[in-house]
C-alpha cells in the first residue's frame, strides 16, 4: 500500500476543518536509517530520521501538508511566506497541487541554488528582499496580517501540528522514545513540534538537543543575533519566532542547545555523505556535529539511544557539495587509461 501522508496516516491526531479537502504530496514515512559508523565514534546506537526523503526535499511538507489544507478549506485565493529556501519549495509545491497562489519572501542572494529552482518550478512569485530571513518574516506577517493572503510559517500554529508526526514516526518504528534526539535549531518551530509530538504520545521522552551554526546562536547566547552568519544558510535566522518553544522543550526534557561551527558543520557533512551514505544539505549536519561534540565530551552516555534528524537533502545546496571540486581530468576511451586512472596498475 502506499504511503497515504501524514493526515491520514495519523488522522485521530490530526484535527482538520469540517469537510477539509486534504492537500497532500504523501509526505512523512521517511526512512530511520541505523548510522553504524557515528554509532561506532559515539559508543551509542545512533539512527538518521532521513527528512530529505520528503516530496519536496525537507521536513517542511510535513507542516505545509496541514496548512495547505487549512488555508484551501478557508476559502483564501493566496499564501505567502518567509523562508531561508526550503519553506519556500514546500509552499511552492503544495500551493501549485492546491490550485492556491504562493508567494515567497526570500533572503536576497542567500538561499541555496536547488531550493530557489523549486520556488521557479512550481511558480511561485518570487521575491528576493534585501535582508535577511528576519527582515522576511516579519514583512511576511505584516502583509498577511493587513491582506487577503495566508501566513504558512511555522508561527502558524498548523504547521507544527503536522511536524510533530515525525516523532511519532520514530516512536513507532523504534518501539519507544529515544534516550536523546539531536536536531538542528534555525527559527525553532521545528523542535518545539518534536517536543510536543513526544510528550502527547506515551512512548518515553527523549532529552532534546538542538544545535545552531555558531554564527547564527541567538538561543545559545541568549539574544537576538542582528547579522547571523552561516554557511548553512537554512539556519541563518538570528531571532527566532518559536524561541520559547525551544526553551521549553530544553527545560522540559532537561537537554540543550548548543552551537557547533561552521567547520565542524562541514565535517559532519561530508561523514554522512563518505561513509553513511546519507547527502544532506549544511544545515542538516548541524545535529550531527552536535552528536560527535557531546560524545566527545561527555554529555552524552555511551550506550544511549540516539535519534538525529538530518533535516534536507544534499541536492537543495550543490555549490557546497560541489566546494573544492578541482579541474576534473578527461581520460581517454580504453580501458587500460580507466585502469591506470584509477590506479589499478
Ligand atoms: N534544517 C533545514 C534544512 C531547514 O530548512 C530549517 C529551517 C531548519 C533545519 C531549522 O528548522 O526553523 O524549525 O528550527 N528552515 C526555514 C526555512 C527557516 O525558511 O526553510 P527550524
């Protein structure tokens, strides 16, 4: 059978509008993807909730699936949204299968280079705002609060309803909660969904760690960053809207949230792409640099149960995957140059 989606997968969860036609792309169901080799450098058994699976590339079709369907049953003609590119392909798409106009207010040459070619794809109208995603959002909330158009952020409480099944989905394929769950940590909403998703469904409570980039940390030092600076560009967000969600899910589970570099982003990323065979975009990686950190110094037991969403796929961001790339050399048409190139002889 196949995958019916999150609304329906979860439908005595999932509260929708009276007669709601669900607007749905089949998103969630995505692998839990045991990582032997972090679970080898951890002492823990670590396992990859693989969000780039979803039918946009990120766990944002996991909210967008719900507020889609709420902004169709409400009768609205138009979306908008900010975004650091991903809400943004989400909303595209689901906007396009709804029949629904999105607009998008992107960071203006900030945003990866296949998230953008998914906003164009699925016809959204563009707008590239000279600020960053902070600036976005709230000229986002102004014009939905002022005109006839729908707010699909996460600070539309909808979309967190529908993130919250991916902690279900790991409760349910594991048998029970992690001991901890690493994600990363941009605007917030996302680990405020998981929190809330854990504690309404009975199977154990993980301790949360989220992680941001160094340069955009506003949780972590405890106010807003003016200019947050990342290479994972996804989380560039430097004042938060779920901040207190965040908090709580920290206090709550008794976790963290802590910083990891840009470098130390980077070698998580290519650890997952060499030797678990799993491409993620920057941002993703966040939660995996964070493991390795609190495994190397102690924060995190050896032996525990680990669950790490990894959050977008590698393909959303291929002028990093792409860094470094030197002048590929031509070989000729014989097998004996294939040989020698790949220094079989
Ligand atoms: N990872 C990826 C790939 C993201 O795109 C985002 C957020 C996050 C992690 C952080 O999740 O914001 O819930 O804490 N991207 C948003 C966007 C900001 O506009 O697509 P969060």
């Amino acid at each position: 059978m196949t995958w019916p989606g999150i609304i329906r997968a979860y439908a005595d969860r999932i509260p929708l509008p009276e007669g709601a036609e669900v607007v749905t792309l089949h998103e969630g169901g995505t692998p839990l993807v045991e990582a032997k080799h972090l679970s080898q450098l951890t002492g823990s058994s670590v396992y990859l909730k693989v969000e780039g699976m979803n039918p946009t590339g990120s766990f944002k079709d996991r909210g967008m699936t719900v507020a889609m369907t709420y902004a169709l049953a409400s009768g609205i003609k138009a979306v908008i949204c900010a975004s650091t590119g991903n809400t943004s392909a989400s909303a595209a798409a689901y906007a396009a299968k709804a029949g629904l106009m999105a607009a998008v207010l992107v960071p203006s040459g900030k945003i990866a280079l296949g998230k953008l070619a998914q906003a164009v794809a699925h016809g959204a109208k563009i707008l590239q705002i000279d600020g960053n995603f902070d600036d976005c959002l709230e000229l986002a909330s102004k014009t939905a609060a002022e005109y006839p158009v729908t707010l699909v952020n996460s600070v539309n409480p909808v979309r967190l309803i529908g993130q919250k099944t991916a902690a279900w989905e790991i409760c349910d394929v594991l048998g029970r909660a992690p001991d901890f769950h690493c994600l990363p940590v941009g605007n917030a909403g996302n680990i405020t969904a998981y929190w809330r998703g854990y504690s309404e469904y009975d199977q154990g409570l993980p301790k949360m760690f989220g992680f941001q980039a160094a340069g955009a940390a506003p949780l972590v030092i405890g106010e807003p960053v003016l200019n947050p600076e990342t290479i994972a560009t996804a989380i560039r967000v430097g004042s938060p809207a779920s901040w207190t969600g965040a908090i709580t899910a920290r206090d709550e589970s008794g976790g963290l949230i802590d910083a990891v570099t840009d470098e130390e982003i980077l070698a998580a990323y290519r650890l997952l792409a060499l030797r678990e065979g799993v491409f993620v975009e920057p941002a993703s990686a966040a939660s995996v640099a964070g493991v390795l950190k609190v495994a190397a110094d102690g924060r995190l037991p050896a032996g525990s149960l680990v669950a790490c969403t990894v959050t977008g796929h590698g393909l959303k961001d291929p002028d990093t995957a792409l860094l470094g790339l030197t002048e590929v050399e031509p070989v000729p048409v014989d097998p004996g140059a294939v040989a020698h190139a790949l220094e079989l002889v």
